[in-house]
C-alpha cells in the first residue's frame, strides 16, 4: 500500500491527475454536509444533488501575468463600458470545451494581440464555493501587440509595463498576482519554486477539494499520510461547497475526520489541480500539515494513517519547509 501512496503522491507532484475509477470518490458529499447542518439546527442553503455548470451556477476565470526580459508586465486596457480605459491583467471568463490553458492563452491573444505559451499555474483563487480564478504565468511567442488603431470590444490596446504606479488599474487585486509572477521569475535560477505544474486533464463531474493531510509520528520520527477508507483506499476528499468558502468547507471535512477538537493544523498550498471541459468540475489537491504527532491526534472518521517511504518524506518535508514550494490557494472570501 506504501508504494501506492509513494506512486500516488508522486503523480500529483509532476502534476499529474490521478485517474482511475476512485477519481470521483467522494467522503464527504453536499449531501453529508447538508444532513450535518441540519442535525446543528440549520438549514441547508444548497441542493444536496448540486453539480457545477460552466457560466451557469459557477465561473471559472483565467489571468496571466507575463513579465519580458525587462522585468515589465503584459497589460491591456479595458473596452468594457463599466472600467473602461482602466488597466487590467489579461483575464476573462472560460467558455463551455475550453481548457484553462486553452482559455488562457485565448484571453492573452483577443486582449494583447499576442500569442503566449505558459509554464505552469501561479496562483488559484475562489470566493464562495462558485468563483475560481486560475492564475498561469508563461511567455510570449509571437504575434504583434495590440495598438489603439486595433481596439476592439475585447480591449482598447495593450502595453508593456514596468510601474503599476503610473496606470490606473481596474482593481488592485491584480498587484498580488504580479509580485507573485516577480517572485518566480526571480527564483527559477535558485531552484527554490515548486516545478511547473498546468492543469492535469482529469475530468470531474463536482469541485472536489482533495487532502493530503501529513503527521509525524512520535515513536518513530516517521511521515505518516492520511488515507480514507470508505470503498476503495484513496486520499481524503470532499465536495466544495459552493454556498461556504473553501476554509469553512476544510474546517467541516477536518471535524468530521478528526472531531471537534481537531489538533492544530495548517493548510500549505495547491500540490495539483485537475480540469477537463469533459465535465464543469475540478479538483484541487491541498497539502496540509499537522503540528502535534500522530499520537495526539485522534481520528472518529473512516480513516487510517500509512508511513510514506523514506524518499517521498524527504519530498514532503522539503514542500513544508520551503516557500513557494506548492501552488498558492488564496481564499479571497
């Protein structure tokens, strides 16, 4: 079973989707999490048979942040009446048969008239349980960039920019996104960032959150990883909720492992994440940490502890020590 494990993690590490038929398990369903609230007294707000649908009752949202050999950022100006003449990052909405890659690269060309090729994921941010943005950063290949003689419904023009101080932005939520660009480029020579990692093509029919949820053992020093036991043995998984945000559907997911009195523990960042326009969910597999051993942590629900080899310890604790080591998930509400 620890060769699974190693294999498994593995996979998600090289960006990897985990496919299979336990691709779609699910412990802890909109269904569970409604039948608990209404055991607190409170009622559920979301059909316990809820599935994600594109530009429906969900939106996924792609940005790109490229910066060229002068440090400066791509930006285009905003057509839209409501901020128009404001400067945004390239970014827009998926459409229905689109990956998030393909639909990036989209969004650069119809708004700065360039053609991009994109190296990995920055950044994936929610709101709610229903909004997603997925941040991806790569270069430029070809194509001319747009002048004002070429404005468009999609943009006015674009530019290359060094000082955001000197543009009027559509939104400063964007100067997060940008450093965080910065940072990568800076840090490729040092080796100190987690590899490229793109959306894994793995089709989901929910928006999953998928746990990698890691412990030291105190008898042994050993990295142990939680596995559920409900049918198959498979990495801890729930179904987000899109009426919570994504901590209040992790804190959830963990009470209902671990109790009440869950010990201290920390989410750390994105491992993977897999999309597929074959179906409107995707599936976000989150790193998180335990401070106390395993001996100080009991589990009520259906599952179990499994050591890890030697070598995947040694990866995981280097993802734990290290900044930038996993994809950021930032939670904007």
């Amino acid at each position: 079973m620890s060769h699974q494990v190693d294999h498994d993690i593995s996979q998600l590490l090289e960006g990897l989707g985990l496919g299979g038929e336990d691709h779609d398990l699910c412990d802890f369903t909109i269904a569970d999490q409604n039948s608990v609230a209404e055991s607190q007294g409170i009622t559920p707000t979301t059909p316990s048979n809820f599935k994600p649908v594109l530009g429906g009752n969900v939106t996924y949202v792609v940005a790109c942040v490229i910066l060229n050999d002068s440090n400066e950022v791509l930006m285009m100006q905003e057509a839209k009446e409501s901020c128009a003449g404001k400067w945004y990052l390239p970014a827009g909405r998926m459409e229905k048969g689109e990956t998030i890659v393909q639909a990036a690269v989209r969004e650069v060309l119809e708004e700065t008239g360039l053609e991009c090729e994109l190296n990995t994921l920055l950044v994936v941010e929610t709101a709610g349980g229903t909004w997603y943005r997925f941040v991806l950063t790569g270069q430029v290949v070809g194509g001319e960039l747009k002048t004002p003689a070429k404005a468009d419904k999609e943009s006015l023009q674009a530019k290359w920019v060094l000082n955001m101080q000197e543009i009027s932005l559509r939104s400063n939520d964007i100067l997060h996104l940008i450093e965080k660009a910065q940072l990568y480029k800076q840090s490729r020579s040092g080796g100190t960032w987690h590899q490229d990692i793109l959306p894994a093509p793995t089709p989901h029919e929910k928006d999953l959150l998928r746990l990698i949820v890691v412990i030291k053992k105190r008898s042994t020093n050993k990295l142990h990883v939680l596995l559920s036991e409900k049918s198959a043995l498979h990495f801890p998984t729930c179904e987000m909720n899109p009426a919570k945000s994504v901590h209040s559907t992790l804190r959830r997911f963990m009470v209902e492992m671990f109790g009440a009195d869950v010990g201290q523990h920390r989410p750390l960042g994105l491992l993977n994440l897999e999309a597929d326009p074959m179906a409107d969910g995707c599936c976000l597999s989150l790193l998180v940490a335990f401070r106390p051993p395993l001996e100080e942590v009991p589990l009520i629900g259906k599952c179990v502890w499994q050591e890890v080899s030697h070598d995947m310890e040694s990866r995981l604790l280097s993802l734990i020590n290290k900044k930038h080591s996993t994809i950021e998930l930032h939670v904007v509400r």
